[in-house]
C-alpha cells in the first residue's frame, strides 16, 4: 500500500426512511438517469416501481431452459428406450410417454433452477470483486437504518454539480461523493 | 342500523344494498332448473338421469361452499394479512353449506327409495347378493352408516362454518375486541384435521362408491384439489364483481390482493394437475384390472375426448392464461380464467360421475343440467341475500387496515 490516486466514480445521497426514498427515487427516475442504484437495509415495496425497472427477463429465461430440459428429458429416455436400447416393459408401447413424466418435470425444474442461479450471478455482476462503495461507509449506514442513492458518473446524464442538485431537490441533507482509490501497487486486483 | 354499522367502518366499504339483479337472476336460474327437474322427477325413463344431474350439482355446490370454509380456516391458521379484505367473501360461500346438507336431503330419500340402487350400485341387495367384493364392503358401504357418516360430516362442516362466520360478522358491528380472531385463529387448527378426513370420507363416499370396486387412496386429495381451485375462482369471480359494481368502496382490494388470488389459484391449477396425473400415471403403470377399468372406460369412445379435455381446462389452458405476473392482476383476465376453471370443475365431477350413467360416450340432456341450474341458482339466491345484509368485507377484523395496505 503505497500512494493511491483519487478518482470521483458518482454521488451518494443517504434517506433517513424508505418513503423518502422512494420520492427520491421518482425524481431521478424521471431526469432520466440510467447508471443508478438504490441500497436500502430491507425490501422496500414499490421501489421497482419508483425506479422505472423493466420486469426481469429471468421468468423468460426460466421458461425457455425449462422447456430445454423437457426436451432434452424425452430425447434422453425416448431415443433410448424406442431407439437405441428397445425393450418392451410390462407390455407397454416403446414410447411410453406416460412413464417419463416425472423425468420431464424433474429436468423441467432442474434445467430452470440452474439457469435462475447461473443468471442471477450474471445480473448480480458476479467478478467484480469490489465495488467503490465498500470504501466509502455508506455500506456500514445502509446496513443499519439508512437508505441510499448512488449516482454513477459513467452516466451520460451525469455531472457533478447536477447530480448534486437532483439530489438536493428531492430533500436530501446528506449528499457524499463516491470516491475510488486507485492504488499502484495492486491495482491488477 | 345501518347508520350506526357506517359510522364504525371508517368509510372504507359502503353499507350493504338490495342486489336486485341478482336476485332475479338467481330467481329465474333455479326457477328454470326446478322445472325441468321436477318434469324429469315425474317421468319413470328420466329419473335415473335425474339422480346422476342432481348428484352432479349437489357436488359442485358443496365443492363450492367445503372449498371456501377450507379458504377460510386456511388464512386464520396462517394469520394471514392479505385475505382479510377477501374472506368475506369466501365465509359467504362457506355460509352456504347448509343449504348443501338441505340439497342432500332428496339424495338421501332418493337412497332410501328403490331408485337409489341406479346412483349406487352397492344399494341393490340383489347385486350385491352376487357379488363377493361388495359383500366384503358391507360393513362400510350401508344405508344407514352411508346416511350417519353424511349427517356427521354435515354436523361439522355447519358448525366450524357457522362459528367462523359468525365471529366474523360480530366483529363487524363492535371492533374493539381481538378476542374472536383469536378465537378463530385457534380453532383453525382441530378444523383442518377435521375437513382433511370429512373430506377424504364424503368423497369417497359420494363419488367413488358409485363404483364401488374401483379405489383409489389419493382420491380424496383428488376431489380436495379441483375443490379449492373452485372455491378460488368463485372468490376472485365476486370479488371483482363487487368491486367493479362499487359495492366494495374503493381501494379496498387491489393489485397485491388479486396477485394473491391469482398465485393460489395457478398453485392448485398446478396441484389438481400433479394429484390427477398421479393418479392416472399410478394406474396405468400398474395396469391391474381391478383398478384400471375406471381409466380404461374414460379413454375409450366417446369418453376420451371428455378426459383430453379435462386436462385441457383443468391444466393447460389455465396454467398458460395465468403464468405471467401481469396476468395476474389483470381483473379480466382472471374472471375469465375463473369461469373456465368453473367450467372445468362441472367438467370434472362429470367426468367422474357420469361414465357410470352413460358407459358408451357422454350424453348431456336436460335431465342432467335441470338439477344443476337449480342448485347453482339456489346458491346465487343465497350470495345475493348475504350481500343484502352483510358487508362484502369484514371490516372489523384485527388485521384488516394492515391488509388494506398490501401491495406487491
């Protein structure tokens, strides 16, 4: 740890309660930010609504590798027992769809359930490993009993002195900026 | 009194009003149906098709009004918040439940007369005189152990219904007491084990004994599932109606309440369809004659169109109308799905009643839909005369502004 440099990366305004928040929220939904985010110590509901988030595309992408599963599961049992491998069970038909239901189900379940996860890691950013708030305390406070906007500057909207302001007017009293230290000696990390 | 009802509602929900409408409705409906019963009745050849209709509808209202008192006894056992604004209307339904032992009545004279041996086979001594495994089956499947087990479970039914609605209704007038909630909260319990085996019981009883060497153990949860799905959709189905004729005052039940609606009833969409194939796959894979010919004459003839369908309403289209989120706070969406899966529930019980009437293919006559409009109008008479002196929503239960504020 040797010198580092500082770099402003946004703006952090802290709410002393949800409802604040959520006004907050409205307010620079409706400027039409893009790069921000919302931290609060418990679900707050309607809070998607007053961001202006657009449903998730998850539901979508657990349907489709659902039905992948259901696909692959009557490939599986059905090429092998009609096709590859045919014995005839208790007098039954070859294709015996009935039998394999469960299976489709099971691998309905499985393939959606491992894609949820695999997705969540993605949406969630699973590779960053640190994030300039983890620096700045604001993650101690809204841990506890506050309720926090971040403002990043990559947004195209963004300017300090405007972010400022926005903030300001929605009634904030506490407003930081979000700061990133660029350390030389571990910066690969 | 209703001025001094108002004055405790904190102008949430308006007094009750005549519902006219309805009545009249309801007036023709079971009018329409009584007649044609009552022609059936008096006619020797369309008597037995009587019997099976008015099994048929007796069926689907007592599923209606057991499912609601399960509804009910369900969200005092989980203490739940939301439903509060929507139990009303499910204690309506569950009210009803003895006018369901009062339709029981003409079966049971019915049971006791010489025709009674059409609906259920096990009746006929003659048959049973040649037949070793009904023989087996006396000591269960006899007229007067037949008549007290219906009378038993009709004695429970009505009295955890009476005492839920009741306690509700009290706390309409005087809110200033937790003590009925707790009251209810505490007998929802011993209620669940009780409807579990009544349930179980009635359906083996009224449904599967009209063949009675067929068994089936998941029966029961068979029967219980298509009735909650009923139960749900006849919930959703007047609670949108009273909200969208104003009778429920506004604000009262919103998005997060018809999202639970609509969640709980793509659950037991969901459920019917797993108990149901678990049943079928179970036989089939099994193939033993002694339980496979109940399946095997529902997929032969004219009867295998009726069961596809059967998975069709039941499952397919539902599940597919109500997966996505928005769908499910779409009021017009659930109404129609809600009125499908009523479809689909007078499907079902056809489904298992009938083959015994019409072994070859379905047939659908006056006969079998007279006692059916009757009862449904019955039923009708019966919400429409609720409304008119009760609030749609229990307005003085302990949680009811908390679940005002329910959203998603």
């Amino acid at each position: 740890m040797s010198k580092s440099r500082e770099k402003v990366v946004g703006v952090v305004g802290l709410y002393d309660d949800p409802s604040s928040l959520l006004r907050a929220a409205e307010g620079v939904r409706d400027a039409g930010f893009t790069r921000w985010d919302c931290h609060t110590p418990f679900p707050v509901h309607g809070l998607d609504r007053a961001m202006g988030l657009k449903s998730s595309p998850l539901p979508t992408l657990a349907l489709t590798a659902g039905l992948i599963g259901v696909l692959a599961a009557f490939v599986l049992t059905g090429g092998l027992n009609a096709l590859h491998y045919p014995i005839r069970i208790a007098g039954k038909p070859m294709l015996s769809w009935q039998a394999f239901v469960p299976i489709y189900f099971e691998m309905f379940v499985l393939f959606s359930a491992l894609t949820i996860m695999g997705s969540l890691f993605v949406f969630c950013g699973l590779g960053r490993w640190h994030s300039p708030l983890h620096d700045s305390g604001v993650m101690s406070e809204i841990t506890g009993a506050r309720f926090a906007i971040v403002l990043g500057a990559d947004d195209r909207m963004y300017s300090q002195a405007d972010a400022k302001t926005l903030l300001e007017a929605t009634g904030c009293r506490d407003i930081r900026p979000l700061v990133q230290f660029e350390e030389e000696d571990d910066a690969i990390i | 009194m209703s001025a001094e009802l108002g004055q405790s509602l904190n102008d949430f929900v308006p007094p009750p009003k005549p519902c006219t409408g309805l009545r009249n409705a309801a007036l023709v409906l079971s009018a329409i149906g009584a007649a044609l019963s009552l022609t059936a009745a008096f006619n020797e050849t369309h008597r037995v098709r009587l019997g099976f209709g008015y099994l048929w509808g007796f069926v689907f209202v007592w599923s209606a009004a057991l499912g609601s008192l399960f509804f009910v006894g369900l969200q005092h056992l989980v203490r739940a918040v939301w439903s509060v604004v929507v139990r009303r209307v499910a204690e309506m339904f569950a009210a009803s439940i003895w006018l369901v032992a009062l339709s029981f009545v003409p079966i049971l004279l019915y049971c006791f007369s010489h025709g009674g041996a059409s609906l259920f086979p096990w009746l006929d001594a003659e048959h049973v005189s040649h037949d070793a495994l009904l023989q087996q089956k006396q000591p269960y499947l006899n007229l007067p152990f037949f008549a007290a087990r219906a009378a038993a479970f009709f004695a429970l039914w009505i009295g955890f219904a009476v005492f839920f609605t009741q306690n509700s209704l009290k706390q309409d007038v005087g809110r200033s007491s937790v003590e009925p909630a707790v009251r209810m909260r505490k007998a929802s319990a011993p209620f669940m084990l009780v409807f579990a085996v009544t349930t179980t019981f009635a359906s083996f009883d009224w449904l599967m004994s009209l063949e009675p060497h067929w068994f089936s153990t998941i029966f029961g949860v068979y029967v219980f599932s298509g009735m909650v799905v009923t139960a749900l959709a006849l919930i959703t189905i007047t609670t949108i109606g009273l909200r969208s004729s104003g009778r429920l005052g506004s604000g009262v039940v919103g998005d997060g309440h018809l999202y639970n609606l609509g969640v709980l009833m793509f659950a037991f969409v969901c459920f019917w369809a797993y108990i149901a194939f678990s049943q079928y796959m179970l036989i089939w894979y099994g193939n033993i004659p002694e339980e496979s010919f109940y399946l095997v004459r529902r997929f032969e003839g004219g009867w295998l169109f009726v069961s596809v369908a059967l998975g069709v309403v039941r499952f397919v289209v539902p599940f597919l109308a109500l997966l996505s989120r928005s769908a499910k706070t779409n009021p017009t969406r659930l109404l129609w799905v809600s009125i499908f899966l009523l479809a689909g529930q007078l499907l079902d019980l056809y489904w298992l009643i009938m083959p015994q009437l019409h072994p070859d293919r379905p047939i659908l006559g006056w006969q079998e839909l007279g006692p059916v409009l009757m009862l449904v109008g019955i039923l009708i008479l019966f919400v429409s005369h609720f409304l008119e002196r009760h609030l749609p929503v229990s307005v003085g239960d302990p949680l009811f502004e908390e679940s005002l504020r329910f959203y998603i």
